[in-house]
C-alpha cells in the first residue's frame, strides 16, 4: 500500500452511533457502502459527486480502496 493509499484511507472512519458504526466518509454521513453500491450500479464518480457535492473524487476513490482492501483483508474490517 502506497503513502497516498493510506492518506485516502484515513477518509474513512467509523464512529459508534453515527450509521450504526458502519464505515463512512469522514464528515458526513455517506458511507462506503452507499459508494460502492453507487459505483455497482453503473453511477461513475463524477455522478457521485455531482449528486452528493459535499464528497470529492478523492473521497470516492477512498470507498473504493478501503472496499478492495477489506476485500483481501476482512479481519481488518472491524478496526
């Protein structure tokens, strides 16, 4: 994993009470899933963001390592 990967990662948090502790983009509530569900159906990451302008392509593109990494590494998915 690259310097850049884990700054892009660091979007991500997961906060008790707040989605139910599911993982999400720091600062709001939009989380990963919602993201990749988006990007699942066929949204590309310029309709994410025009729908959901408070995000950026960075905050999209952190969904998406944090899913692939989750993917390769479930244990960590709990952290």
């Amino acid at each position: 994993m690259t310097d850049e990967d884990l700054l892009l990662l660091k979007r991500i948090v997961s906060t008790p009470g707040v989605l139910g502790g599911k993982p999400r983009i720091d600062g709001t509530r939009v989380g990963v899933t919602h993201i990749l569900e988006a990007l699942a159906a066929g949204d590309t990451p310029d309709d994410i963001v025009e729908s959901l302008p408070w995000l950026t392509h960075d905050d999209v593109r952190a969904a998406l390592l944090y899913g692939a990494y989750h993917t390769q590494h479930p244990a960590d998915a709990a952290e």
